[in-house]
C-alpha cells in the first residue's frame, strides 16, 4: 500500500511539471490581492483597522472568486489526462490500487492549496508593507491560514470528485464558481459552516477578520465532507471498475 501510494503521488507529481495550471496558481492570488489593496487604499477612511481591514479586502475576492477557480482548474487538470481518448481504461487497470489512485491525486491537490494559501499569505504581507502598515499581521493571522486551508481541502475533495465524474474541464470548474458565488447567500443565512463551498471562507474570516467560529462544528464539518467527498470518489472508482 505505502509503495503503491508512493508511486501515484510520484506519478502526479511528474505530470504537472511544467504544468500551465502554474501560471494560474501564481497570477490568480496576485490578481486578488492587487483587487484587494487597491480597494484598501481608496477606502481608508472607512477601512480603519489596518492589518484586519487590509485582510478583509483581500479575501473578498479571494475566497468568493479567485480560490475556488485555482483549485477547480488545479482538479480538472489533474483529471484532464484519464479523460482523454482510452487513458480512463490503462487509469482504472493500473497495477496499483483504486485508493491509492485517488489519494495520489487528492495529495498533489492539498498540496497546491496548502502552498496557495502560503502565497496568499505572502502577498497580504507584501502589500501591507507596499501600503505603509505598521508592525506585522496579527497574531490570529495563523489561525486565519489553518482553519482556510482546512476548508480548502474541502473544496479540493468536492472538485477532484466533480472532476473526476464529469470528461468536460470547463464544467466542474463553472460549477465550483457557481457553488462559491452561492456561498454569499449561505453565509448571509448563517449556513456557511454547512455548505462545502462557504467553509473556506469562514475558515479564511473573509471580510470579516474578526468573526468568532465555533471552532467544533467548523473541524466537524470539515472532516466530515472531506470523509464524504472522498468515499464518494473511490466508490465511484471501484464501479467504473467493474
């Protein structure tokens, strides 16, 4: 099993060096925190909380928008080779398990939004900086990066899942933007931490920095449909198989 694993983690891995799918994980939270720090600096005289206000503005865009397209991109392209001419028969006759197919594909898609909440972070700062902001983020920055790349996995799983079920790469994408665009409306009915699409940006405290989670049924949630997504995927699998 660890071999197997081993082995489709290398394999994904391999597939997306020299990947276009780069350009769009380093230009989409640029292009986000560009819309972000602009926002900021012509509203400072409403946006008076410095680091929060800067970190509200940032994520508006991000996590409704620009987040949920990176990672639907990131998951169809992991699927775009098995969907292309008779590669989803040689996917599904590979000589290691269904599980560990998945999970090698699930890996590189943690992986990717563990790193792009990083760069997303980076960037807050640096515009902060470029912005004249005093001192350093707050604190409760940290706990801001692990609750949203919690509720990123979350999305990951959805998306992997989407992608997998459906040959067109354009389609899960539209719907994940769709689903996040709903995300608005859930959260303003307080079912944000019930809906898989609003999970990231409560975790993320989008535009709101200082929102109190109730953290049990936040990690809950989140274990939950990623437990959800992810058996939904490999049943999926193992009929196809047959």
């Amino acid at each position: 099993m660890h071999n197997s694993l081993y082995k489709t983690i290398r394999s994904e891995s391999m597939k997306l060096k020299r990947s276009p799918v780069w350009l769009a994980f380093f230009l989409l939270p640029v292009i986000s925190a560009l819309f972000g720090t602009f926002n900021y600096i012509n509203n400072q005289g409403v946006l008076t909380n410095e680091w929060y206000s800067l970190w509200s503005q940032h994520t508006l865009f991000l996590c409704y928008l620009f987040m949920p397209a990176l990672i639907g991109i990131y998951c169809s392209y992991l699927w775009r080779l098995e969907h292309t001419g008779n590669n989803w028969n040689h996917f599904l006759t590979a000589p290691v398990s269904l599980f560990s197919l998945y999970t090698g594909k699930l890996f590189q898609a943690v992986l990717m939004s563990i790193a792009g909440n990083v760069w997303v972070f980076l960037l807050y700062y640096l515009c902060g900086r470029l912005t004249g902001l005093p001192g350093l983020p707050p604190g409760n920055a940290a706990e801001w990066l692990l609750c949203g790349t919690l509720g990123s996995i979350v999305i990951c799983c959805m998306q992997l899942m989407l992608s997998m079920a459906i040959r067109s790469f354009a389609i899960p994408i539209g719907i994940g933007l769709a689903g996040s665009t709903a995300g608005l409306m859930m959260t303003s009915l307080g079912w944000g931490l019930y809906y898989p699409y609003s999970i990231y940006c409560m975790g993320m405290r989008a535009n709101n920095p200082k929102l109190e989670l109730n953290m049990p049924v936040f990690i809950a949630g989140c274990l939950a449909y990623i437990v959800l997504f992810s058996v939904l995927s490999v049943i999926f699998l193992y009929r196809h198989e047959q």
